[in-house]
C-alpha cells in the first residue's frame, strides 16, 4: 500500500525507533506514547484490520503474541504486567489502516479505557 504510514516505516522511507524485526514483523515505538513503555507491533504484510484475518494469514496473529512476549520480557515489564491493545475501524478509533497491536506498560493502567 503505497500511501500507508506503516508500510512506508516497513520500508524505511518513514524513521522509526525499532525494538525488533524479522521476515513477518517489526516492532517500534509509538511516536506518541500514552505510557513509560508504549510500542507498535505490526505484520510487514499490509492487513488493515482483524477484519482481514482469514484461515490463510491468521498465523500472523500467534507470530505477533510471540514477540510481544519476547520484547516484554527483554523490556522487564512482563511481571509487573502491561495491556495489548489492536483497534478496529472508526468505532474502535483506528487511526492507522494497518493493523497494530499497541503495547503499553510501565505505569499502572486503569480499566475500561475511554
Ligand atoms: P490507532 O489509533 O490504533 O490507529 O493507533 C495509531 C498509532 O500510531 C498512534 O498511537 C500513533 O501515535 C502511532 N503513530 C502514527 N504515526 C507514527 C509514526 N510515524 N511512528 C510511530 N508511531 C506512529
Ligand atoms: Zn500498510
């Protein structure tokens, strides 16, 4: 998708602070962080949404809770415990038409969001 932010940080013609990358995703941190620790994990494939999971790329959706478990870890904030969050379309406030999952940690988090 030519005119996706996301792709383009994929690509590199948009900077990103990246945590971790390899053949399925990347992980980088929010340009604007709502907490101490507030990351994006993204397939490099262009899905816009949940929406889009089929029976044939569903398997990105395990690959990612992977290495959201693995970057947690490395980041040392998996036993204090954090929250993933993957908005949907305009109700959800998806403001990015690819799909991410937000990591955020580091702070305690009240529940229900807004
Ligand atoms: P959402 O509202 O769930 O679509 O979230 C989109 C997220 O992408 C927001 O938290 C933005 O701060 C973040 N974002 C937008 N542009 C960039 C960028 N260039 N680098 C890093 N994060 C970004
Ligand atoms: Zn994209």
């Amino acid at each position: 998708m030519s005119d996706c932010i996301f792709c383009k940080i994929i690509n590199g013609e948009i900077p990103s602070e990246k945590l971790y990358e390899d053949d399925k995703v990347l992980a980088f941190n929010d340009i604007n962080p709502e907490a101490p620790v507030h990351f994006l994990v993204i397939p490099k494939k262009h899905i816009k949404n949940i929406n889009e999971i089929t029976e044939e790329n569903s398997e990105i959706v395990s690959h990612v809770f992977k290495v959201i478990k693995k970057i947690t870890q490395d980041l040392g904030i998996s036993e204090d415990g954090y929250r993933v969050v993957t908005n949907i379309g305009q109700n959800g406030g998806q403001t990015v038409g690819h799909m991410h999952f937000h990591i955020l940690g580091g702070r305690n988090l009240v529940w229900p969001p807004g």
